[in-house]
C-alpha cells in the first residue's frame, strides 16, 4: 500500500541530497560573502519552515521544537549579519542560496498541504533530512573554505548548535511515530 510518509521521507532525502551535493560543488570553493549568504539562507529557510509549523500544528512538542528554531536560527543570522557589517561584507547571493531558496519553497507547498499528525510527522522528518544536510555542507564545505578566522568561528559554533537541532529534531521523530 503507498503511504505518503513514504514519498514525503524519500522527496526529503533527495533534497537533502541534492543541497549537500549543491553546496559541495556550486561555485568550487565558495568565498567568505557567499559563505555568509549561504549560512544566512540555511537559517531563513528553517525560520520560515518553523513559522509555518506554528500555523499548522496543535502538538505542544512540535510548537516548542518551532519555537527553538525560530529563536536559534534567528540568533544565528543576526550574528552573520552582525559579523558582515563589523568586516564591511556585503553577504552575495549565489547559485548555492538561490537553488536551497528554491527548493524550500516546494517543500513548503508540500508541507502546507498536509495537516494535523501528518504535518507534525513531516515536518519532523524534514527538520532531521534538513539539518544532517546543512550540517554535512557545513562541516565539510563551508567551514574549511572560509577563510576568515570569525567567519570560521562563527560557522563552528553554529554548527554545534545545528547537530543539537538535529538530534532534537530525531527525537520529535520517534516520539511522533
């Protein structure tokens, strides 16, 4: 029997696939403005994915995990901007960005035409399939191409972080089953 959860976790992976394949090989090795757009972008997008799950769901575990990413992301993104403004870097928009924007947004639809425990399930998963990719790109990508040391810094520390929402993010999973 065809189950959606099964198309929504196979659509997911590819994604996640596909962004850290992006990443990895856009523009070779990506300068420090395009890093911080790219780091900047990772961020909106969950912010933006949170909100919406704070539209749709009534699960008290699914509105605190959204209400962490909103506020985590957030912080994170006005640091970037934050560390743009005192180098005097303007973030620049690049194909990695543009195609992770892109692509977001069909998750989004995706996302937006579910509802009740087939929302909070995936968009679950989609938090765990997002977070092992912008994780992956991170760590092998944009952390040893940047070459500013507080760019570098600022990367390492989010990183952190993003493994932490990550294994939150698994762990909604399971309880959601």
């Amino acid at each position: 029997m065809f189950h959606i959860s099964s198309l929504l976790k196979s659509s997911v992976l590819a994604a996640a696939v596909c962004f850290a394949a992006a990443t990895a090989i856009a523009q070779g090795k990506p300068t420090d403005p395009q890093i911080a757009d790219i780091a900047y972008t990772a961020g909106q997008i969950d912010i933006e994915q949170a909100i919406d799950a704070l539209k749709k769901t009534h699960n008290k575990a699914v509105r605190a995990f959204a209400e962490e990413m909103i506020r985590d992301h957030l912080a994170v993104n006005n640091k970037v901007l934050a560390l743009c403004d005192k180098l005097k870097v303007e973030p620049e928009t690049n194909d990695t960005s543009k195609s992770m924007y892109r692509d977001a947004r069909q998750k989004r639809e995706e996302l937006r035409a579910l509802s009740g425990t087939a929302f909070d399930k995936a968009y679950a998963e989609n938090e765990v399939a997002y977070h092992e990719a912008v994780n992956g790109a991170i760590e092998s990508t944009l952390i040893p191409a940047a070459q500013n040391a507080q760019l570098k810094s600022l990367l390492e520390t989010g990183l952190k972080l993003f493994k932490e929402h990550q294994k939150h993010a698994e762990k909604l999973v399971d309880e959601l089953k």
